[in-house]
C-alpha cells in the first residue's frame, strides 16, 4: 500500500513543479549574492586600495573551507545520512551568516588595519564571510541537486536541473547586470550586498516551505528520512572513487566551470579594459551569459530528457566555450558589438554542458550514493572556482598592468590587457573536450545510458 500511494506522490506533477519552483528561487536569492561583489574590482580598487590579486585572494576563499577543509565532502554525506531537509536549513544558515560578514566588512563603518598571513584585514574578514557563505551555497546545491533527482527521477529530470540551473543564473546576471549601477545610485559599495542579505533571507523562508511539503511527503510514504533509499555507507564512498565514468565527470564539471565562473568574475573589468565600455553599462554584456541560460538550458535539458545525446551535448558546449575564449584573446577583438556576439555564444555552451552534465550523475551513481557523490563532484569543482580566480588576479598583476587612468571623482584605477587570462580560459576548454569524448567513450563501454533519453516511456 505504501509503495501505491509513493507512486502517486512521485507521478503528481504539480507536487514535483511547485517543489522545484521553491528550491529554485532559493537558488537564484543564493547566486544573487554570490556575485554580487564580481563586477566591483575596480571599484574596490579605487575605494579601498584592493589589488586585482586581493580581488583573486578573496574569490579564492570560496574554497577555503569547501575545498581545503573536504566541508562539501561531508556535506554529502550528512545529505545522505539526515536528508534534505536539515542538510538544507543548515546551509540557508551558513550563507545568512556569511553574508552578513562580508556586508560588515565592505561596509566602510569600520577601519581595517594591519593584515593576516600576508592578507590586508579588511580582505580577510570579507574572506571569512565569503568562505561561509560558500560553504552554505554549495550545500545548498548539492542539496537541491538531489531533491530534484528524487522527485524527477524517471521524468522530466534534465528539463527540472535545466530550470533549475537557469533560474539561478538569473540571479548571477542580475547581480553581474545591477550591483555597479545599484552601488551608485546608493551612494556605497555594499548596498548591493545588503540587498543581496535580504534576499538570501526570503530564499531561506521559501527552503522552509519546501520542508514542510517533503515532511508531509514522508509522512505519506510511511518514511523517516525523506529518501525512500537504503541507508548511505561510508564504505560507498570507496565504490564512487572506483567509479571512473564519475570522475570524468568531476574533471569535465572543474574544467568546464574553471573557464566559465572565474571568467564572470572578471567579466566587468574585461568589458571596461579591453572593450572600453563605461562602468555603468560595463556588467550589461557579461549579465547576458546568465540571461541566456534561462531559455537555452532548459530547452536542451528537453532535449536531453527526449532524444537522449547527454555526452555528445557536452562535447558541443565544451568545443564552443573554448572558440569563444580563444576569439576573447585576440587583441584585435575589441568591438563593444563584438564582446556581445561571443557572449551570446559562450551563453549557449554554458547552457549546453549543465543541461546534461547534471541529470547524467544519477545514471552512473545509485540514488542511496547521490548526496556524496554530488557532494564530491562539487569538491572537485570547487578547486578551479577558488584557484582559478586567485591564479587569473596574480597574473593581471604580475603581467598585464598597461597603465592607470584618473575617475572623474579623482580617485586612480589600474588598467589591465586580458589576452593572458583569456588564453588560459581558453585551455581549459580544450582540456574540457578531451574529457568529454573520454565520457562519450567509457559511456559505450560500460553502457551508462547517457546517450539514451530520460523519460522512460
């Protein structure tokens, strides 16, 4: 009787649309904030005497705790062991926490003095915030990750991730779209942070929500732990780092997201330097990255639901980012018109490769295992998403300052060439095409299923 009235939960499609609609607009809160501070280089430059390589130092604490402490590898596993629904609270708590510390520390009501470990005060409390926060955000989405693979699971499940996805892109663009012109109009550098903070706090309301239909869900179903699977066990973890078609996966996920995330992170200053668009209008071009993915990846999660091809869709966008990064290094590409053509290209890879790199995991992993082994898979993105930014400041410091120029409030920002960063973006997608035919091929080996369609008819 149990397994009748779970059947009739999981095939209720308004049950599964509204829980993906409340977790996705966490998401989206979640991704406003996380790069609301990426279009502000300059301006922490000119306000606060930042470096680009205290810019990259602050952007690498997104790992500090996720990546060099294994916080997302536990996170996993806690997600296999109590559920969704603590897993989710405590993470929605870590980015309120953390986020509220980096608005205090940009907040200019406190004078930062001397430094730690090499690190001026002020970077190194807006770090601390910032490496709770990421703490909180990855949890969040590995957290996420999975309730949309328990509640899709033999439906629409690459379309529900692509909407996902897309949705909280949305937030990365409004923040990459807004936060210089919000910042100006306000009068401070943290107003878009605060706005961010309360943001943050209303997704965490909404994850609540979602809590109380899954408990109801559970209750139905007759279980406790909100998964209807068998009990995770540490010795599993030991079967997923066997699993080579999982690491394939992992390293394609750090290499193709290394070129993508980093390159948003410095997308403002990149529009400013090399194509000489005013600050204002400067974060128009990358915020349509983002924008873009709200149609394209749910549109070829369809596809991937339907007609199958998840390998090949990868290889695609992973073969049409490293084109745009290789055109992005051309010193002679320097057309405000030009900046907006590749975008709209690099918007179609970026929708391309999560479209079916997400729904692939549960093909290769069984539901039981899932939490841990998204959770490792972000461990191991979380490694290119907090060195590259670091590797790309130290650079733009070491080798690509051209210059400085004067703002009209008198205060001096530091000109920057891209072509070396853009180069090494570049890399990254050549390395993310080999990965990803080595998946198209250890997926016919070993008969996946990650060429076949999602929804089982």
């Amino acid at each position: 009787m149990t397994e009748i009235i779970r059947q009739k939960l999981n095939d209720s499609k308004a049950a599964r649309w509204t829980v993906l609609i409340i977790v996705a607009f966490t998401m989206f809160c979640a991704y406003y904030i996380n790069d609301v501070m990426a279009p502000l280089m300059d301006k922490l430059g000119a306000e606060f005497k930042w470096s680009s390589q205290d810019f990259g130092i602050f952007n690498f604490s997104y790992g500090w705790l996720n990546v060099f402490l294994f916080m997302l590898i536990f996170s996993g596993i806690i997600l296999d062991k109590v559920g969704p629904r603590i897993t989710g609270i405590g993470a929605c708590s870590l980015m309120v926490i953390g986020c509220l510390i980096k608005y205090y520390a940009v907040s200019g009501t406190t004078a930062f003095e001397g430094d730690v470990f090499g690190i001026k005060m002020q970077v190194f409390v807006a770090c601390i915030g910032f490496a709770i926060f990421a703490l909180g955000l990855e949890t969040i989405g590995i957290t996420v990750t999975k309730i949309i693979a328990r509640w899709f699971n033999g439906y629409e499940t690459a379309l529900a991730m692509g909407l996902q996805v897309a949705i909280a892109r949305l937030g990365s663009a409004l923040a990459i779209g807004t936060t210089l012109p919000l910042a100006k109009s306000l009068g401070s550098l943290s107003s878009p942070i605060l706005i961010g903070l309360m943001a943050i706090c209303i997704g965490f309301i909404a994850f609540l929500f979602y809590c109380t239909m899954d408990k109801k869900l559970d209750a139905s179903v007759g279980t406790e732990k909100g998964s209807g699977e068998d009990a995770f066990k540490v010795s599993d973890i030991l079967a997923i780092a066997k699993n080579k078609g999982f690491w394939l996966i992992a390293i394609l996920c750090v290499l193709f997201y290394s070129a993508v995330f980093p390159f948003l992170k410095f997308g403002t200053s990149l529009m400013t330097n090399k194509f000489g668009m005013a600050e204002d209008w400067a974060g128009v071009i990358p915020a349509m990255l983002p924008f873009g993915t709200v149609l394209l990846t749910p549109l070829f999660g369809g596809i991937y639901d339907k007609k199958g091809k998840g390998a090949t869709i990868m290889l695609i966008g992973a073969a049409i980012l490293t084109f745009v990064h290789l055109l992005f290094s051309i010193p002679a590409l320097n057309v405000w018109w030009g900046a907006a053509i590749l975008m709209v290209l690099l918007g179609i890879a970026f929708s391309l490769v999560p479209s079916a790199m997400w729904p692939t995991v549960p093909k290769i992993i069984p539901q039981n295992q899932l939490g841990t082994a998204y959770g490792m898979i972000f461990w191991v993105q979380n490694i290119g998403l907090s060195g590259v930014p670091f590797l790309i400041g130290w650079i733009l410091d070491k080798y690509c300052i051209i210059g400085e120029k004067i703002a009209e409030d008198g205060k001096i920002t530091t000109l920057y060439d891209y072509t070396i960063p853009m180069i090494i973006f570049a890399c990254f997608g050549v390395l993310a095409v080999f990965t990803a035919f080595l998946l198209k091929r250890e997926d016919k080996i070993k008969g996946y299923g990650i060429e076949l369609p999602n929804i089982k008819k």
